[in-house]
C-alpha cells in the first residue's frame, strides 16, 4: 500500500487524486466518441464533459463531508483538501443529473439520450477512481479473518478489501450496461439501470465498511442514499415502459445543435 504517488519537498501527489483524474480522462474520452458517433457536435461534448466533471466533483464532495460531518466540524479546514481522498459517488451523481437536466432543457436536447450515454461510461471511471481508494487506503472494510483480507497501514488487523469489492462491481456493471446498449432499447433505460446497479453495489458492499457511523436505521447514510437510488431508477424505469410505443427512441435520433450563435438546436422526444 502506497499512497503516496509523487513526492518534491513538501509537495506530495497521492494516488488517490491521480487515479479519480485517470478515471474522468478515460470515461470522459470514451464519452466523447460516443456522443461524436452519435450525432452531438464537439461544442456540446467539451461542455457537457467539463460541466459534469466539474458539478460532479463538487456533489461528490459535498455529500462526503455531509457524512462525515462530525469529523469535519472539528477539522474544518481540511473540507478543501481534496488530495486527500473524499468523494461520494452518490454527490457527483446527482449533480450531474441536475445539470444534464438543466442543459438538456435549455438547448432542447434529450435529457434520456444524453443520461444514457453518461450512464454508459461512468461505471468505468468509477472503477478506475476505486483502484485510487485501494492505493490510498481510504473506504476500507470491516475487520475479518477472510482469505480475501488486507492489511492496510493505518488499520489495525486484517480488514475486507472493499475497494477492491467496488471495482469488481463497477467493472460488471459497466460491462452489464454496455452489453445492453447493443439492443434497441427506450431511452432513458440505461441511465435508469445504471441508477439502479449503484444503489445495489452500495447498499450490499457498504454493509462490511468499517469507516463509516452508522445512522438511527441502523444503516450507513451511504446505504440510505443507495436505496434511494435504486427506487429512483425502478420508478423511472417503470415510467418510461408505460409511456406509449411511438416513443420509443433508441438514441438514433439525436438533435444535431447548430453552432452559430443564434441559431436554436433540433428538438428531441425528452
């Protein structure tokens, strides 16, 4: 375990922030050639791309210190200290969706037809983000006596590998949502699947992490946001199958913006 990835003085770069900086550059590439593929100009992919990483990373933010507000009361100075690993996936998901939904509505785009292309590469970059945590040390497990355990410096025994248990998860979940793109499914499905998947991986690995204070359920306020992920996607998912059949849209159909100023975008089915 070495979490230290670049040391001049007193300068240090961890790998915690080299590998969530990895993971949007791969994601957000990946993201890139599929919204080219897909009819987008590249004015609408660099602001899509810079303006979810950067309300992404601002939500993921956010929700940590939110969950672990107690420490940061007593140590507020470090809230903006980033290198220091603390992000929440579940932050940079939500605001990610409020903004697409913001910028879909003003240039009259399909909100469904982006999320799903998001949706399709995120779980990627969350995977390579996870390698960061195992590097670093941070979203370690509880203590156990499993083959499968770890020793990590500042933890005292043998503990689940749970960075490792993510990866793996978001790895399939990738691999699971970009089989399923190969089909012609409604948009909006994907994105409601990939809701769904993050809330089951949290919910069910969040249950052997040891750094983190339960709630009055009994659950971790990660665990909490997780169920809320998942209902949120099955009640999309159920209302996007109930819409009518001439809605259907695989995605094929994308608006093409126009990029002279002035000049509104071709409306899509939202």
């Amino acid at each position: 375990m070495c979490p230290v990835f670049l040391r001049i003085g007193s300068f240090v770069i961890y790998w915690y922030g080299v590998m969530a900086a990895l993971g949007i550059l791969v994601a957000g590439s990946l993201f890139q050639k599929l919204a080219l593929k897909a009819g987008y100009s590249q004015k609408v992919i660099s602001e899509i791309l810079l303006y979810v990483v950067v309300c992404g990373l601002l939500g993921a933010r956010i929700v940590h210190v939110m969950t672990h507000l107690f420490y940061y009361h007593r140590h507020p100075w470090e809230i903006f200290q980033l290198r220091n690993g603390g992000l929440a996936i579940q932050g940079a998901v939500g605001a990610a969706i409020f903004f697409l939904l913001i910028y879909s509505a003003v240039h009259s785009l399909s909100f469904f037809q982006l999320s799903d292309l998001v949706a399709r590469v995120t779980p990627l970059g969350q995977a390579i983000g996870r390698l960061g945590c195992f590097l670093h040390g941070c979203c370690y497990g509880r203590p156990t006596l499993s083959p499968l355990s770890i020793h990590l410096p500042l933890v005292e025994g043998r503990v689940h590998p749970t960075q490792l248990y993510y990866f793996s998860a978001d790895m399939a979940a990738f691999g699971c949502l970009w089989y399923l793109s190969r089909y012609r499914l409604r948009s909006g499905t994907l994105f409601c699947l990939y809701l769904m998947l993050m809330g089951l991986i949290r919910y069910n690995v969040d249950f052997l992490r040891g750094d983190l204070a339960l709630t009055r359920f009994d659950l971790y306020p990660t665990q909490l946001l997780g169920i809320f992920l998942f209902l949120s996607g099955g009640l999309c998912l159920i209302w996007l199958l109930w819409q009518p059949s001439h809605l259907r849209d695989n995605g094929s159909g994308i608006s093409r913006d126009l990029d002279k100023e002035g000049e509104t975008h071709g409306k899509t089915n939202f």
